[in-house]
C-alpha cells in the first residue's frame, strides 16, 4: 500500500504548475491534443506529478485517438483508485492517485486486449521519467 501524502493547499500550490492544480488538485481536464505526453512515444514510467508514485508503463501506452495519453493497464501495485464520476451530466469512472487523491483522469472500457480498458489520463496529472538509454 502507498504511503499516504497529505499536504495543504498551499503547499500543492506551491508546488504545482496553474494547470497541474487545476487538474490534479481540483479535477479539471486540460484540452484534447495539448498534453505533453499524449503523443510522447519514448520509453519509461509515468507518475504521478503531485507525489511521483509510480502509475502506468510505456509498455502499456497506446494511441486512442483522443488526445489524452491513454493506457490499457496501470502499473502492477500502483496506487491507482476509481470512484465514480457524476458531473457534468454524465456518469463515469474516474480515476484518482491513491497516494495523494490527485485526479488523473478517467477510465473506461472500450480499451484494447487484453484488459478492454482505456485509462483516459491528463498529461497535466503525470511527469514521465524516460528509460535511460
């Protein structure tokens, strides 16, 4: 189980970009296609931005055609959590950093084999730690 990260809203604040807090910290979505990592194709771990939990592989990224970098599973023990998402009219999975609550994104299930599951995930949410060459 990840260590829980329990920090003020000054201290995310401080540490965060405007767009990482307005993602992470207050569930907001940043537009489709303007994420650094939705087309970032190098090797390596994505975490999470606000407490670097490990969270999703390279290996498991995929080309959803959304604008988002999308994953077809998260990292094997990472902190990932799901809790279901009412706004905006809709009904959804939304998909949170257990570790620190951040939001991350959303999940859903039209994702290719071999789960059928595409974690939707704001590059705003994530740093990417490339593989070293």
């Amino acid at each position: 189980m990840a260590k829980k990260v329990d920090k003020t809203e000054a201290e995310w604040r401080a540490q965060l970009s405007h767009e990482q807090y307005a993602v992470a910290r207050e569930g907001g979505t940043e537009r489709a296609f303007t994420g650094a990592y939705w087309d970032e194709k190098a090797g390596g771990v994505y975490r999470c931005v606000c407490c670097a939990a490990e969270l999703f592989a390279s290996s498991d990224k995929y080309d959803s055609g959304t604008g988002w970098p999308s994953f077809y599973q998260h990292v094997e023990g990472a902190p990932v959590a799901t809790v279901v998402d009412h706004s905006h009219g809709m009904q959804r999975t939304e998909v949170t950093c257990d570790a620190c609550s951040a939001h991350l994104g959303h999940v859903f299930e039209d994702g290719p084999a071999p789960t059928g599951l595409r974690y939707c995930i704001n590059s705003a949410s994530l740093s990417f730690e490339r593989d070293e060459e």
